[in-house]
C-alpha cells in the first residue's frame, strides 16, 4: 500500500514537471518570437534607412532638394527607430552573421526555468514505474502468504498422513513469501 501509495504521488509530481516544462515552452516560445519581430522590424528599418542613404549619396541621381530634405528626414526616422527596437530584442542572441539565433533564446530561457522549477517529468515517472511494480511483486507475496495459511488450515483440519506435506507446502510457501517480500524491499 505504501508503495502503491508513493507511486500515486510520483505520477502527480511528474504530472506537475510535465505541466510545467509545456509551460515553459510556450512562454519562452512566445517571448522568444515576441523578439524575433522585434528585431526583424529593427533589421527592417536599419536596411531601409541604409537605402536611403544610399540613394543620398548616389551622385548618378538627379534628386531635388525637396526630395532631398524628405528622404533624409525618413532615413534619420528609420534610424531614430533602429535605437528604440533594439530595446525590444536581447542583442545577445544576435549571430556573427547578423541574424537571430532564437532556438539559443529559447534554449536558455528554459535552462532559466529548469533552475527555478521542476521541468523534468522523467524521473519522477520512472520512480512511479519502479514503485508500482515493487507493489504488485509485494500482492503476489501477499498472496503467496495466503496460500501458505490455507495450506495450514488444511494441514490441521485433515487427520491424515497428508497433512505433513501440506504443512511443508504451507512453510515452503511462508518462507518464499518471506524471503520474497524482504529482497523486494531491499532490492
């Protein structure tokens, strides 16, 4: 009963961890994205800003002063606005290359939350598998042991010489439910 018992409570432990690892998941995974558009917009406002410089500086243009003014008004507003979206995005997980790592976000967020609550649900179901076959090894002893009891009843109920024999069936089986139940406990 007590392992029967105990196996009931690792399968709600592991029940909780499952919980909470899909929890944890689905947040890291929405905040990791939530920053990927954030930096996709900062990318897009820094590769617009940079096309407009461009085209400033590009002296094969024929571009008015008043076209001019307002494309250098827009470049400075696409880079005014790189500085705030970068705010909204962990730099940190920006590659060599330039691009978003967000599985390594991902990744670390849920590092994070593995030290902080129980994410592994694991251990706690093999603890529950392990706790409920020792259970019902400890039925089968239990009903070794019940066996041995009815050979002894008959044993003293019969006045015959097959008594003996019961009752060394009836010991016989006391004593493998004895020796079972003590190295299912060890063990």
């Amino acid at each position: 009963a007590i392992a029967g018992d105990a196996a009931g409570n690792a399968d709600f432990a592991g029940i909780g961890a499952t919980l909470n690892r899909e929890e944890s998941r689905t947040l890291n995974s929405a905040t990791a994205y939530q920053q990927y558009r954030a930096y996709t917009t900062y990318l897009r406002n820094n590769e617009t800003g940079q096309a407009m410089a461009d085209d400033l500086d590009d002296s094969t243009k024929t571009i008015s002063d008043e076209q001019r003014t307002i494309i250098a008004n827009e470049r400075t507003a696409s880079w005014d606005q790189i500085v705030v979206d970068q705010d909204f995005f962990q730099t940190r997980h920006l590659r060599a290359d330039g691009t978003y790592n967000v599985l390594r976000q991902i990744g670390e967020n849920e590092a994070e939350d593995a030290q902080r609550k129980d994410i592994d649900p694991d251990p706690h179901f093999a603890e529950s598998d392990r706790l409920r076959i020792k259970s019902n090894l400890m039925v089968g002893m239990l009903i070794l042991m019940a066996g041995s009891l009815w050979f002894y009843t008959m044993a003293s109920e019969i006045k015959h010489g097959i008594r003996y024999p019961l009752a060394g069936i009836g010991l016989l089986c006391m004593l493998i439910g004895t020796i079972g139940t003590f190295a299912i406990e060890v063990l």
